[in-house]
C-alpha cells in the first residue's frame, strides 16, 4: 500500500472525486420502491441513479431523453442509468458523456444492486480499477433489510448476512408488517452483526438523499465527518442542555460490540505506540493473503510515526491509504475495526505486535 501524501485544501484529491453510494439488500427488502421515490426527489437533480432494468422501477413517464441506449434522463434533471454490460464500463461510460458534455454534469452517483449481490466485488471495483477511482470515491453502503423475513435470511441466506456486515447505514422496512418484539428481535440480530452502523427504520421508501449521502471520506482534511466515517459517537458539546443526561461517548471504533454469531464477528483494536508505514503495510498486505477472503471489512486510523492515516479495505483489496491533514481529535492511538469470518483476532493482534522497531502496546478490545 502507497501512502497518499497530505494536499492543501486546493489539491484534496478525495474532494475531487464524484461520491458513489451502493444501495443494496436482499430480495423483497424495498429497493425497488426507494429507487422509485429518490429518482424523484429534488434534491436528486444533478445525481446519476445506476439500476437493473430502467423499467423494473416504473418511471418511464418522466422520462425526457435517451442520452444513448441505457442511459435515460429524467424531467427532474436525474440521469437514470441500466447496468447492460458491467459496471466498470457503465461508470466510465457515465463519465465520458459528462465530460463530452452528452448528458448533463452530475455530482453523486447511487447504485442499486440485485438482491443475490454480494456488494465485495462493487466495492473492490471502485479501489482496483485505477481510470475509477482516479474520478469516484466510495461514499458507503447502504442496506435495507425486510422487517418480515429479514430474521429468516440472516439465518439462512449467506448473501443477506454479508450484505449487512459490509454496510456503513442499515434501514428496516416494512416494520408496520410486524409486532414490536419481532422488530426489536430483528435489530438485534442485525446490531449483533454490525454494530458500528448507524441503524434505522424506512416506511415505503421514504427515505431523503441526505440520509444515504455523506457516510464515506470525503476529504483529506480532518472533520467530525472523518470521526462519524470511523465510528466514534460525537459527544455533545457542554453547553448542550442534554449534556449532563447523554451517556458519554464510547472510546473509538468498535468499543460498541454487539452479540456475534458463530463466524461473523467484529474485532476492536488499539495501540498506542505509533508504526514505521513500512512495517504496518507489511503485516497488511500478509493478512490479506493469508485471510483475504474473511477479512470482510476493515477501517482504521493509524499513527504512522505521529501522523493520521486513513485505511480502509475489503477482503484482500484496499483503498489507498489517505493522510490526513491533522488528528481530528486529541486522541493519537491506531484503532482498528475488523469485520471478519472464523478469524481469531489474536492472529491479527500477534502479526501486528511483531512488525518493525515501533512495537505497539496491548491492544483493547
């Protein structure tokens, strides 16, 4: 991994970059009615809305213009896109006709997956494909889980479980279908597999962009963004009224761990004594192919001999490491969050205790 290196405000290469947000969840969770409903929203004017099949959302009565022969544009401004060949070259399709002036100029791109997608491989596309990610930037994941047989697809459906694991935002639908103690039951099941996402309920679709929007780095530069993104609970500042009432808020990443299952299972990870980058990447990079494929998800700042960086990946690939402009907190130690399949922690705390001449502490967990 090559260490991006801190840019002023002018040269934030995350700024530059188009926000992507994949809209996933198993089948029957809603999808198709929150496209349906964000298509139209006003605030969705300059957003590129990439799905299936334009028709399976029912829209094709605002449509405007046919830019080509899968990209649509809607009468709100929206660009309305199908997948017909692979998202790669969907995106730079997308892309080239903004920049040939084709289709108007959009700021946001949300894409829905099929409710059988494993959402690893969108994710991995956007950090390996180098023309990508050159021009867009994962904004985060958002999954929608059926409040009426989300509990048995957890059980059953490998898919639905990764779905949920790999989220930064989790929605319950159709929670009117269901008694309050089978919605409570479900969110505990969901909160088990991934505490660190900020979990809601959505009632037909009605759900504002804001709420899928805004949940990934988007800067170089360190801001209370940059500690939501990763997964510290903002404190409320002493001249809130609730101040003295709301608990206190947790130490960072993944000091709230839920319940696990028998191989899903989120690992917190602090060390206090900063890494050589050199020896940090080396440990990466050996976990990676020794455990690639169940390490599901991970998020970290780590102190690299005094300085903030940014890593973030997927299985065995990662996004390049960003350095930020500053700590965003007083608080210097490396944390990490791993969301992992029949992995023991200890072999990631023993790899990264064994790494360089900066030996990091006992970690906390």
């Amino acid at each position: 991994m090559n260490r991006q290196d801190t840019a002023s405000p002018l040269q934030d290469v995350l700024a530059r970059k188009i926000p992507v947000s994949l809209i996933t969840g198993f089948l029957g969770s809603g999808k198709t009615t929150l496209i349906a409903k964000l298509v139209r929203h006003p605030e969705m004017n300059r957003a590129v809305v990439v799905i299936n099949e334009i028709g399976e959302i029912g829209i094709d009565h605002d449509l405007v213009t046919m830019a080509s022969e899968n990209i649509a544009l809607l009468a709100n401004g929206c660009i309305c896109c199908s997948v017909r060949t692979d998202l790669q070259e969907t995106l730079r399709d997308l892309f080239a006709q903004r920049r040939s002036g084709l289709i108007p100029d959009f700021d946001r791109v949300m894409i829905e997956t099929t409710g059988l997608a494993d959402p690893a491989p969108v994710i991995q596309t956007l950090a390996s494909d180098t023309l990508l990610a050159a021009q867009f930037r994962l904004d985060g994941v958002i999954t929608l889980v059926d409040a009426v047989h989300g509990a048995g697809q957890i059980e059953r459906q490998p898919e639905a479980v990764k779905q949920i694991v790999l989220a930064d935002r989790l929605f319950i639908t159709k929670s009117d279908l269901v008694a309050a103690d089978q919605l409570v039951s479900l969110q505990g099941l969901i909160g088990a597999l991934n505490p660190g996402a900020a979990l809601k309920v959505c009632q037909h679709g009605e759900l504002p962009p804001s709420e899928l929007v805004g949940l990934g780095l988007a800067s170089m530069r360190a801001s209370a963004a940059t500690l939501r993104f990763l997964g510290e609970v903002p404190k409320p500042p002493p001249t809130s009224p609730h101040a003295e009432s709301e608990p206190q808020c947790a130490p960072y990443l993944g000091a709230r761990l839920g319940r696990h299952d028998a191989s899903i299972r989120t690992h917190s990870l602090r060390f206090s004594v900063p890494f050589q980058w050199s020896a940090f990447s080396a440990a990466i990079e050996l976990l990676t192919v020794l455990r690639g494929p169940d390490l599901l998800r991970v998020k970290a700042i780590v102190n690299v001999e005094g300085r903030p960086v940014i890593v973030q990946g997927v299985q065995h690939l990662f996004h390049p490491p960003v350095e930020l402009d500053r700590w965003p907190s007083a608080d210097r130690d490396t944390r990490l969050v791993l969301i992992t399949r029949d992995l023991d922690p200890q072999l990631v705390d023993r790899l990264l205790q064994n790494v360089g001449a900066l030996v990091p502490s006992k970690p906390v967990s």
